[in-house]
C-alpha cells in the first residue's frame, strides 16, 4: 500500500462522487480501498476495475474457506456426521454465516462481494435448513461463479441447485404428487412477480415443468435428475408453452428459465430491486425503467444493468441517504477501524463474534425465515432498538470490548496523524476523514469534546498522549454520527 | 358504520387521564419530559392499566383444517389419506368440529370458556401469495394506498398523541406492516439493552445523549428520526426494564428453546409493568407446511399451547385485561400435496382467547362438498376484518372500529362479551 492516510494532519477524503460508488458499491470505505479508488482514478474506473473481478487479487478472503473444513464435506458426508451427532445442521450453518461475513470484511473484490450478498438474498436459502444444509456452501460457490455474470446463468444455475430443491420443496415434486412450493416462489420472487397477472393454473404448470429434479433428502442428499418422475405433457404458463414430451425435461426448464429471465415484467423487478439496494428505498418509475431496459438490451447482463444505476443522475444526486442494514453496518466498522478476522477456533474468535454484533442489532446473517430474503428497503432498519444497539455497539468495536481474539487490531500510533500538536477538534475530524470519509461537523466534534470534558481546542502533544479511552471516545462517537449509519 | 363509539372518546381520557394522576403515575413522565422535551408528553396518557389486544401472527399460513378440524366433512378425509386427524383424537369435538389433539395445555382455558376456535375467516378475495397475503392482512384497509397498519390505526384512534409504548412488536427488531403508520412504535428482541452508550455513568450518558440528539434533531429525514425515536424509547425503556424483566411469575414455564415463547415472556413483563401498552405483535413462524403436515403441525400447535397457557399464567392478575387473537395469511390447501404437506390454500381458523372470550367453536360453515370450495379449497364467509373488530367493539369501547377497517361489512359471530 502507498502512503497511509493517516500520514498527515488531514488525510485527504475521496472527492464525494467517488466515496458515494465506493460506499455503495462496497462494504466500507477502508484505508485500502481508499487507495484502490484513487489509484483507478475514479469512482467510476474502480467499478469498472472491480467488473473485472477474477483479475483482482483477492488472497486474504480466499484464505478463509481454510478456516471451515467441514464447509467442504460432501453431502453424503455433511449428513453422516449430523446423523451420528458429531455436527448439526446448525453448525454447518453457522460455519457458512461466519464463512460469510469473514469475505465481506476481508474481500478486496468488494463490487463481486456485494452482488453476491445482493443475489444470496434474492434467491435466498437460509443457513443450517434441514432440508438444505448439506448444499448450502455448493450452492454459494456456484453464486460466486455467476454474480457478475447474466441473470439468465444466474437462474439456470440456482433454480434447480439441489440446495433450492430442498428448501423449497421441489425435491419431492413428482409427477404422481406435485408440490407447488418452488414453482410458485420462482414466478412471485425470483422472476416476473405478482403484477405480470399469472394465475393459479399458471403456477400448477411451473410446478409440473420442475417435476424431475430429486434430492434424497434425509437418506444420503445424493442430487439427480429423476426421469420417471417427470410430468410430461405441454405446459403453458404466461407467454410460454412447451410440448414437453421427452422424460428428461431439463431441456424444457432451461427454455422456460430462460423465457422468465427475459420476460419484461422480470427485467422491472429485477431493475427495481437493484435500485432500492444502491439507490434509494424510492427509486422514480424513470430509473427503473433505464435499468431495465438496459437489462433487457443486454440479455440480462448484470454488469451492464449495474453501470446504468451508477451512472445515472438519481444514484449520484442520492449521496448518504441509505441506511445501512446491521450487516453492513457490523461490516462497515470492522473495515473502517481496521480489525479483520485471522482465524476461527473458537467462540472467542472475531470471525465468530461478528455474528452475535449483527444478530443483536436484529438480522442475523441468512437466518431470516421466509423465501423472499431481508428487506431491501432502509425504513425496515430503523427501528428505536436496532439504533440504539448500533449506538452501543459501534464503541464496543472501537475498543473491542467484547474481546475479540484472532482479530487484527491496529496499533494506534499508526492512524493518528504523524504531525504533532494538533487540537482535540483536529484529532475528531482526522478520525471523521478516516471512517467516514468526510470532514468532522461542528456538533461531532462539539459532542467528543463534551463526552471528553475538554474543549475543543485542547492541545495533544504526540499519539503517546490520546488516551485508549479517548481514542474509543472519538471513534465511536463518529461512526454514531448520523453520517456513520449511512451509505 | 354506527355513531355510537364517536361520542364516549374525549370523555374515556379525561377520567382515564384523573384516575392516572390520582395514582400518582404522573411522575415517572415528569422526569422522562424534562430530558427529552415534548416527544414524551404523551406519557402520562399511556401509563395505564388498560385492556390490551396482543396479536399472534402464525407466518407461513397456519393450516387451519388441522387445528379446528371439521370431523363431519368425508371431503376432509377423502382429500387427506396421509394427513387427516380421525375423529376421536380430537379435543373438545362438537358436531361440526374439533381441536387439533396438541392443543392439551389449552384445556384449562378451554373448559373454562376462555378461547374461541373461528373458522372459514380469510381475506376477501383469495391471494395465495405469502407476501402479499400478508401485506394486505395487516395493512387491512385495500381502499388506501398508503402503507398504515391496522394496529397504528387503532393506537392513533385511542389517544389525541399515541405513545412509544403504545404499540410493540416483540420478538424481532423489524417492524410488520400492521404497526408501520404515523404513531410511534417500536419492534424489539427484548427489553435488555434498550439503553443509551454508557448508561451506568448517568453523567457522560447524559452528555453523550445529549449530542446525539443535537446532532441527530439537526440530520432530519429517516435517520434522524430513527435516532430521535430511539432517545425517547431508552429514556422510557430505562424507567421499566426492571420491572419487565423480573418475569416469569414463580410456577410459570414456558417450553424450552421456544422463540415464541421468549417473546410471550417478555410481552407479559411488559404487560405487568403497566406501561400503557396497548397492542402487541408478535411472530411466530414456522407454519409453511408444504410436508410432512402430519408431525410438523403436531409440533407446531404443541409449541403455540403451551406457550399461550404459560403467558396466560405469567400474566397473573393483568390477565383479566388481555386478549389474544391468532392471525396467518391464508389457510391451506383442502388437498393434500405430493409430499404430506399442503399447499397455500384460502378459507382459515382463526383462534380467540382470554379476556372477553365467550368460548366455543363459531362458524357460518361454508362446507368443503365440491361446489362449496373456491378453487378446491375452503371459501371465507367471515372476513377477518369483521373478527377484528368484534374484538376491538368489546375491548376498546372508545375506538372507532370504522377507523381501524374503513368500509368493512360487519358481521359479528357472537364470541365476544
């Protein structure tokens, strides 16, 4: 890395275009990718460099799967060690969540991280579910692949991924039983939705088209596709109609996969959704409609329909104005204070505790109940209690008062300035620049000095002299600025 | 709809508002206003002993053919060869119907005439969409297009300013569509930690409070209003998290391991500490019984009775003023699926208890022969909004149920005093 941002009285702060793409589209401003954005030039040229996301070196995030063996167990064997007791289903869940959230801190290939988060929770499949579990980490690996990829791969790969088949039921949908769990989720959630106007015989149709896809759930999870428990006949359901004559349907489904993906009434949904994640809860029926038609124009192309969002004039016009989920907020200041996971042993470790920080602000990672994944929206997250939680929480972090081990800690002569004396108000907006990317307001630094009892002009000789409790003091009370809980 | 509730509002608060001051309750608001300014003036006014409605929301769409099981139709048996309850497991049977037999820990409160089994109750029109099933059950007024819940509708028609504490979810920090309105509320795991930063130093507490709410008066918009609302819910939280957390009453227990049952613990803390709370909502999911119908609903209605009849318990002498009512988005299917399960149906049970409650089996029983069904399942005869408001009629004489269900036809069934 080139010159830390700390090296100076004041660290120079993104121009605010470029901190908006990289607040957006990332996890967190950090020092690091600070950097990465001015080395690109700017904001938009770090989106573009980060498109390309294979050619990014990303060693630190791909280490971590190396603290989750058991994330690597064959379905047969996930199961065996949950039937004789030495695993539940939960542990493997909970391994996937801190898998999880130990990439988003970590990754440098921060764009690809988001959409991932972004997809996992639109096609979304809770960790440790019985029915599901023994492919949850597959079928992660297989979002990764395809995240920056079309919509069209994206569905193809996840609609009939033996992890789908058992959450949403499609893995005992036979011919001589249909189970009409999947095919209706597929239309409402993951594709056209409730306003395209398809109706009840269009949902027994898309049930009857996925018969076939087996997972023997509760027996050894071994995943095939079935012939003779496919429905056969011609389908129709929307715009769509097949013969599907042949026992193996496979064919059929991709055909009707395909059509959904590029279906107009999709292609607004998808649009929409991406919009109220980077954009505004909001977002004007003229945005949606440029993104997706841009969708449409570029058969489902995710990169292209994410550059239209970041170019358009309602995305750059809405600078700090989502609020961040506990998520991205346990995230965010993980990244901006500069703590990263080593490791995982045990219930002390950071990788672990993350979890706890999140859940008890109210959203633990991928444990909410229902098909539809965690609401988008910011409204959802601003309740009195989960604002009073992040209060609390983001000084337990700046201090790691929960005494997080296995966690990098940055010493703290290395993120003060480098030039000394300079002024308790000087001290607060060099931290402002660091975690929040922007200069202190008169009231963050009127509230430091407060909880300090000192004035504003108090003279700091050198680092020696901020105290680890005024250095918690400070931290804290930026990223609990109005400011520090958005985006 | 009837003029009779429009006239008694104004005069139920001014004697509510006398009774509060000659109590003495008046002081804990004093101290709460003089630090946080006029959010909380409406304190007072909340702080009562009042009835409270608590709404049980079963997510997923609770099958309601298997909790009140109507043992005279063979359509029932003949649509469920794996999945049907034969006649004599059933609780409580009458001609028509009976209880699903995991209901036991409910037969005190059974026998004693304090729960109301409800059947054939729905949405208007069938939607069998989780979401939007839900959607429009809670926001409950198809005519609007904004996005108000029924229950911030019924705490707005109760009070000139409704209170923090008037309205709660419990159970999970994310606020359901029938409280999300202009009243305050608050959705919360629990009532521990509901504090400001450094709250055992009551004097940097102070400072720190202070400049959050300088900072976030001065931010507007969503997140200031997130920050001012969460000043004003410590203030009030710090006052009673004393008293909501000595729970349960000695004798209690609630089953283990049971979400449901921790958030029912916490609601009837609540409840006893006399805040002036008065809807609560809480969720219990888990009741998308696409398979295995047979033993997932036998848990499932396992884990709701005996956490109701524990919370009844807990509750202690406040039970006299507290009603609970079991909602879900929509029934299931008539006929079961290719898994054991069933899919997402119409017509549901809906199910009534405590306070108020004039026990029994009620139903205008559409029939589940072939022509009565809508699309094969079981049809709606009662909407779910008229059970409502037979609830809120008898519960809260002062409310204008018109209010709370703009344009509803109402037809009630008798199971409330």
């Amino acid at each position: 890395m080139s010159t830390r941002m700390s090296a100076a009285v004041k660290p120079v702060v993104l121009p605010s275009k470029w901190q908006h793409t990289a607040n957006r589209f990332s996890y967190g401003v950090s020092e690091s990718l600070a950097a990465d954005v001015r080395a690109k030039g700017s904001g938009d040229n770090w989106l573009k460099w980060q498109f390309n996301w294979t050619k990014v070196s990303d060693t630190r995030a791909q280490g971590v799967i190396a603290w989750y063996p058991r994330l690597k167990d064959s379905p047969s064997a996930a199961w065996s060690r949950v039937k004789s007791q030495e695993r539940s289903a939960w542990d493997y869940g909970f391994d996937f969540a801190c898998y999880s959230m130990a990439r988003k801190i970590l990754g440098r290939r921060q764009v690809h991280e988001v959409m991932v988060d972004f997809w996992s929770n639109l096609l979304y499949i809770p960790m440790g579910e019985d029915r599901s579990f023994p492919w949850r980490y597959s079928y992660d690996a297989m979002i990764r692949l395809r995240a920056l990829s079309s919509y069209r791969s994206l569905l193809r790969g996840t609609i009939v991924h033996p992890a789908m088949s058992g959450w949403l039921n499609n893995s005992s949908n036979t011919k001589s039983g249909i189970n009409e769990n999947l095919g209706r989720e597929l239309l409402e959630l993951y594709t056209v939705g409730r306003p395209s106007g398809y109706d009840e015989d269009d949902v027994k149709n898309s049930a009857r088209l996925l018969t076939g896809f087996s997972v023997r759930v509760f027996e050894d999870f071994a995943a095939s596709y079935s012939t003779k428990d496919h429905y056969r006949g011609r389908v129709r359901i929307l715009g769509f109609t097949h013969a599907n004559s042949s026992s193996d349907g496979r064919a059929a489904v991709n055909a009707y996969l395909d059509y959904l993906a590029r279906h107009p009434s999709t292609a607004r949904r998808i649009a929409r959704r991406l919009c109220v994640r980077f954009v505004s809860d909001t977002p004007s029926s003229s945005l949606v409609s440029a993104v997706a038609k841009t969708y449409l124009k570029s058969d489902t192309d995710i990169r292209a329909t994410l550059w239209t969002i970041a170019r358009h004039p309602e995305f750059i016009a809405a600078q700090r104005k989502k609020v961040r989920t506990p998520v991205e907020d346990v995230v965010n200041s993980a990244r901006v204070l500069g703590m990263g996971p080593t490791g995982s042993s045990n219930e002390e470790s950071f990788a672990e505790k993350v979890i706890w920080m999140c859940n008890n602000m109210g959203q633990n990672p991928y444990t909410w109940p229902r098909p539809d994944g965690f609401p988008e929206t910011s409204s959802t997250w601003t309740s009195p209690a989960r604002v009073l939680r992040s209060w609390d929480m983001h000084y337990n972090l700046a201090g790691n008062w929960w005494g997080s081990k296995e966690v990098t800690l940055p010493a703290k002569e290395d993120q003060l300035p480098t030039m000394w004396p300079c002024t308790l108000g000087q001290l607060v907006d060099h931290q402002s620049r660091m975690l929040v990317g922007r200069t202190a307001s008169l009231p963050l630094r009127a509230a430091v000095a407060a909880a300090l009892n000192l004035p504003e002009t108090h003279v700091v000789t050198s680092a020696a002299k901020v105290t680890d409790w005024g250095w918690v003091v400070i931290r804290g009370a930026v990223l609990n600025t109005p400011e520090g809980m958005l985006r | 709809m009837s003029p009779i509730d429009e006239c008694s509002c104004g005069g139920y608060e001014v004697s509510r508002r006398s009774l509060l001051k000659a109590a003495g309750l008046a002081s804990m608001a004093g101290v709460a206003t003089s630090m946080f300014g006029d959010v909380l003036t409406s304190t007072v006014y909340g702080s009562s002993n009042a009835n409270v409605l608590v709404v049980l929301s079963l997510r997923g769409g609770a099958d309601g053919l298997s909790m009140m099981v109507p043992h005279a139709e063979d359509a029932y048996y003949a649509s469920r060869p794996t999945t049907a309850i034969a006649k004599n497991k059933l609780l409580y049977a009458d001609s028509t119907f009976g209880l699903h037999p995991s209901f036991t820990a409910l037969g005190p409160m059974w026998l004693l005439g304090q729960v109301a089994g409800i059947h054939a109750v729905g949405l208007p029109a069938p939607n069998r969409s989780h979401f939007e099933a839900m959607e429009t059950l809670e926001d409950a007024d198809p005519g609007s297009s904004a996005r108000v819940g029924w229950i911030n509708r019924m705490v707005s028609g109760l009070a000139e300013s409704p209170d923090v504490f008037d309205a709660m979810q419990i159970g999970d920090t994310i606020t359901p569509t029938s409280l999300a309105g202009p009243a305050p509320t608050i959705a919360t795991l629990a009532f521990s930690d509901l504090a400001m930063p450094f709250s055992k130093d009551p004097v940097l507490a102070k400072r720190v409070g202070d400049s959050l709410h300088a900072q976030y008066a001065a931010a507007g918009g969503l997140i200031g209003a997130a920050g001012l609302n969460a000043i004003a819910l410590a203030g009030r939280a710090a006052a009673i998290s004393g008293s909501i957390n000595d729970g349960p009453l000695a004798g209690v227990v609630y089953p283990r391991h049971s979400e449901l049952g921790a958030a029912l613990k916490s609601t009837a803390g609540l409840i006893r500490a006399n805040v002036g709370v008065k809807a609560v909502a809480v969720d219990a999911g888990g009741w998308d019984h696409h398979v295995d119908l047979g033993y997932r609903v036998n848990d499932t209605v396992k884990d709701l009775a005996r956490c109701l009849a524990a919370f009844f318990l807990d509750l202690g002498l406040d039970a006299g003023r507290v009603t609970v009512v079991t909602l879900s988005e929509f029934g299931r299917r008539l006929k079961e699926n290719g898994s054991q399960g069933v899919d997402h149906g119409y017509g549901n049970a809906v199910f009534a208890l405590g306070a108020g409650v004039k026990g029994g089996f009620y139903s205008r029983w559409p029939g589940l022969s072939s022509g009565r069904q809508v699309d094969g399942d079981l049809a709606v005869t009662t909407d779910y909004r008229s059970v409502l408001t037979e609830i809120l009629r008898a519960r809260f004489p002062a409310l204008d149920t018109s209010k709370v269900f703009p344009g509803i036809s109402y037809a009630p069934l008798g199971f409330m005093r």
